[in-house]
C-alpha cells in the first residue's frame, strides 16, 4: 500500500538524518523533493500547494532551528502535516440514532460498492455487536442483488429481498419499515452505481435518499482511480449530503494520492479502506496510523488490534501447555500457525505494519510470499495424520506421494520439513528456557528464523 510514496519519503527521510543543521537552503531542496513525491503519488495540486506551504512555515520556525535533531524535527512536521490533510483522528458511523440506525452506500459502478456493505455488515456484526439488514436497490444489475443475498449470507446479516422490475424507492422504504418492525441496529441499503455520473442516477439516488432520511451517507470510490476519484467524490458530494468516504481496492495502490486528497477537496471524512477482496477485508481509516505507515514508522496499534482479532485464544492456549507438558511441536501445530497468519491477512500485510521493514534486504522481502502460505498449507493437509504427529516417518517415496497431492514439488515438501524442523527447535527452547530463552534463539540465529510463509 503506497509503495511509491513510502519509498520517495524513505529516501528524504535518511538524508535529513545526516543534516546537522537545517538552513533555507537544504530545506527548500527537502520540500522540492517532498513536492515531487506527492505529485508523482497523484496528490491533488491544491493539496499540495497548501501541504508544502504548511510544512515550510513550520520547518524555518524555531520549531525545528532549536531542535537538537533537526532533520527529526522536519520529519515530525511532515508527519504531523500528513495527518492534518486526511483528518486529524478517526471519524466513526453514528451509531447512537435511533434504530434502525440507515447508512446509505452510493457510487459509480465497478468501485466495490456492493462488496463494501458485504463487508460493512460483518465490521458492524463482529465488532460493533449490531443486529445488521442489508437490501439492493440496483434493480437494474439483477447480478448485484444476487452477489448482496450471497454476501449476507456469509457474513451472516439478515437479507431483505428485491428484485428487477420493483421501483427502487419503494424497495428502499419497504426494507426500512421491516427493519423497523423485527428490530434491527442497523440497515445498510445499496444503490444503483453507473460507468459515469449522470443525471438520472443522482436524480434515483436523491430520491432514495429523501424517503428513508439515511444517518450516514457513504460514498465508495476505488482509490487506484487516483485524481478521478477524488473529482467523483466532489461530483457526488454536490448532489448528495455525503458524509464521508470508503476507499476501496487500497492494497493495490502503490500511489496513495486519493488517500491524501478526498479530505482537504471534499471536506469529507474517509470512514474505511477496503484492504482486498475478503468479507474482513475492510479497515477503520486513521489518518494518523496511515501517516505513520507512509513514513515508515510502522503501525503498531493496528497490528495489535489485529492479532487481537484474528488469533484463537484457545488454540494458541492449548498449543502452549502442550509444549508446557513436554510434548512435542508437530505439523499439525505448525499447520495451525500458518492458518492464523492467513487469518491476520498474510505475512505481507502484517509486515506492513511493522516498524522498520524497509531497513530489511530485498532479498528478504521479496521471500514473503502469501502464495507461499497457501502452498505450505496444501502440502501438509495432504499428509496422512500419522505424518502430521510424526514428521520423521516421512521418507522419499512419502514425499513424492505428499507433492503429488498438493500439487507440489518434492523440493517444496523438503523446504517445508526444514522449515517446520527450525520451528519445533525454537519451540523446543521455549519448552526449556520460556519466552527469554526463545527470544535468545532468535537473536542467536542472526535472522534465518524467518516466520512461516519466507523461505531460506
């Protein structure tokens, strides 16, 4: 996520450390820099203008001349700016109306609007603990009604039927009073998208928007539409009383510039990012988190939240008083550690919010390969439970029959067993010395304890 942009403020970031001073001079070199990179992550021009003007009157203040660490000092303005352009703090759905509380979705068609109240359903089931309906009011594509009845499904939110040839305001109405009656938290109602604005979609979606009075009215924008995006933000905001912005399809924008710019043109808050294609796949937006990303500071907190979520307690429990009890760490256990890196979204995503991933070898990164993941995982579900608790069973006429049932490479299972034999010699010294003589193990290894998923 905003490769581009994160790379151009590394390279500013590690020469202003080595500036023991900063004058007008190096500092109007750093802002041009700083100019450039923001254009290239296409940032909107009036965002820019105004960031860069910001930032200067910051960075030749004594702000940053009494500074003991000047080029920290410009890197804390920078950060700071960063976060004031996309929001200052994180602006949640108002959830305190009275119920049913509706939040209605619009936008173009292709942007991941009906995937996002997918998606929006299970964030509010899950983590906000309402009682969810959703309903399509895209009479027109009889395939989005379908993919909403689907997704609901899964996410497990109640589904009010609709269907083409129904008038869309009527459906919309019709949803509101059921939710009201069997006393539902909230409604999520979907509306018709198109391949660009025009006049009888703002006209349908005004209408909508009249007769059931939304307390949120969330427009869906894919970020990697850049410039686009933002001017179809403006666009919608002018017809409808919007208030605020789900960016989509944000793990595939290496630039970042709708990101930075939805706020300062709209005057909207951006509310989620939709970070890939799964139902869980949708993020609260903290500017001040993502700024911190940007400048490779990382993002801890969500990382933890993170882990909160996704990690099995009781497995991870049960899994710690085996080895407690002196049993061994076997492939079944390893298996289960590789779900739950796929469960915490993959290994990518997970490093992309640590602290300092950028100082790590290409070569190191380019290993972490969710794919991987997957591949690992296939190799061991086609073993037979025996080889699972006793791995040294497994001999070469085992390992070609495990590569032909995943799929693999006898090479991939043997890479695997390596792996897996690091694992069980670290777990081995957590069962002999605890968590400090684990961490001992992994400082002692100079980095080859690579986590599941990166190769040796």
């Amino acid at each position: 996520m905003f490769e581009n942009l994160s790379e151009r403020f590394d390279g500013i970031v590690k020469r202003l450390r080595g500036q023991g001073r900063l004058t007008e001079d190096n500092i109007a070199d750093t802002l041009r820099e700083v100019r450039m990179a923001l254009l290239e992550a296409d940032v909107a021009l009036p965002v820019v203008r105004e960031f860069i003007k910001d930032v200067k009157a910051r960075a030749l203040g004594e702000e940053v001349a009494k500074s003991l660490t000047p080029g920290q000092a410009f890197i804390k303005i920078v950060h700071d700016e960063l976060i004031r352009v996309m929001g200052e703090a994180n602006d949640g759905l108002d959830l305190a109306a009275r119920p049913p509380v509706v939040v209605m979705v619009a936008g173009l068609q292709g942007a991941g609007k009906t995937t996002s109240v997918g998606k929006l359903a299970r964030f509010l089931k899950e983590r906000k603990q309402k009682k969810v309906m959703v309903v399509s009011c895209d009479v027109y594509r009889p395939a989005a009604i379908d993919q909403l009845r689907t997704l609901a499904g899964e996410v497990g939110a109640e589904f009010f039927p609709s269907e083409p040839g129904q008038q869309p305001v009527a459906i919309a109405q019709a949803a509101l009073e059921q939710a009201r009656r069997q006393f539902f938290d909230v409604l999520l109602v979907d509306t018709a998208g198109r391949l660009h604005i025009d006049a009888e979609m703002m006209a349908e979606a005004r209408a909508i928007h009249e007769a059931i009075a939304p307390t949120e009215t969330l427009f869906v924008v894919d970020s990697m539409t850049g410039q686009d995006a933002v001017n179809t933000a403006k666009a919608f905001d002018e017809a409808l009383p919007l208030t605020g912005v789900i960016l989509t399809k944000v793990d595939g924008d290496a630039r970042g510039g709708a990101a930075l710019s939805v706020r300062h043109v709209t005057g909207k808050p951006i509310k989620f990012l939709g970070m890939g294609e799964r139902s869980h796949a949708l993020e609260p937006f903290y500017p001040d988190r993502l700024a911190s990303r940007i400048l490779g500071m990382g993002d801890v907190l969500s990382l933890v939240e993170q882990v909160e979520r996704s990690v099995d307690r009781d497995k991870a429990e049960k899994l710690a008083q085996k080895l407690k009890k002196g049993k061994d760490f076997d492939l079944e256990d390893f298996r289960e550690q590789l779900l739950q890196i796929g469960n915490m979204g993959g290994l990518s995503s997970l490093m992309d919010k640590l602290p300092g991933m950028r100082d790590i070898p290409e070569q190191v990164k380019s290993q972490v390969n969710d794919k991987e993941i997957k591949r690992q995982i296939a190799i061991v579900n086609s073993m037979t439970p025996v080889e699972r608790r006793k791995p040294d069973i497994i001999n070469g006429s085992r390992k070609r029959r495990i590569a032909a049932g995943s799929g693999t490479q006898v090479q991939d299972v043997n890479r695997l067993l390596k792996q897996f034999k690091q694992m069980q010699k670290m777990m081995k010294q957590f069962k002999k010395g605890g968590m400090r003589q684990l961490m001992r193990q992994f400082g002692g290894m100079g980095g080859r304890a690579l986590p599941p998923g990166m190769k040796f």
